[in-house]
C-alpha cells in the first residue's frame, strides 16, 4: 500500500472505474457492469472506502475471490478498501448496464 501522505483523494467515479477490472469469475464481466455495485462511501479524510456491494446469488463461493480483485485494483488510489456485503435489495438482471448486456451478449447469454 502507498503512504496516505502521498495519495491525493479519490473520487467515487475514479473508485468506481478501477472496480471495472474486478470481474465476476462465473460470468467474465466486471462487477461494475453486472450492477453488484449498490453504493460507493470515501472517508476523504482517512482516505477509505467502503463499497456496499452484492452479488448475483447470496450463496456465492466467490466472495473472497472479489474481495481480493477488490482491494488489488483500487491499491494506490486509497489508504483501505471496506466491502459492505448487501442482499437487500437482492440483485436481478435490472441491475445490468447497457455496457454489461452487451458483454454478456458476446459470449452467448440472452439478455
């Protein structure tokens, strides 16, 4: 990790791109454009983020596989990342961007 001295603030959206390189194992798209993102909180001051995150079934077993995507990309841009598990409320297919659709389209899923 980089000494918080020399990190300059974060925004949500410079958080919330980084998370674009964190990709669900099972699907091959990033978590971002799956909607598993619910919210995105920076403590400026201490410079950690927590992300209120979710995923695409509440017994998924690659919970600790996302978390360390997690923290590996947004390394540098903050001082500790937090992931806030959320089911509620529970994920659905309305939660894929348009960019998500897309991927998902190219390799074979009809949504």
């Amino acid at each position: 990790m980089t000494d918080t001295a020399e990190m300059k603030p974060v925004s949500e959206e410079e958080l919330r791109e980084a998370l674009m390189d964190v990709v669900d194992p099972e699907l091959g798209i990033d978590v971002v454009n799956l909607g598993l993102i619910y919210g995105i909180h920076i403590d400026g001051d201490a410079n950690i983020a927590t992300v209120d995150m979710t995923l695409t079934s509440a017994a998924c077993p690659l919970t600790d596989v996302i978390e360390d995507q997690a923290r590996s990309a947004t390394d540098g841009l903050v001082k500790e990342l937090r992931i806030n598990w959320v089911w509620m409320p529970p994920w659905g297919p309305d939660k894929i961007t348009d960019e998500g659709r897309e991927q998902l389209r190219a390799l074979g899923f009809n949504v």
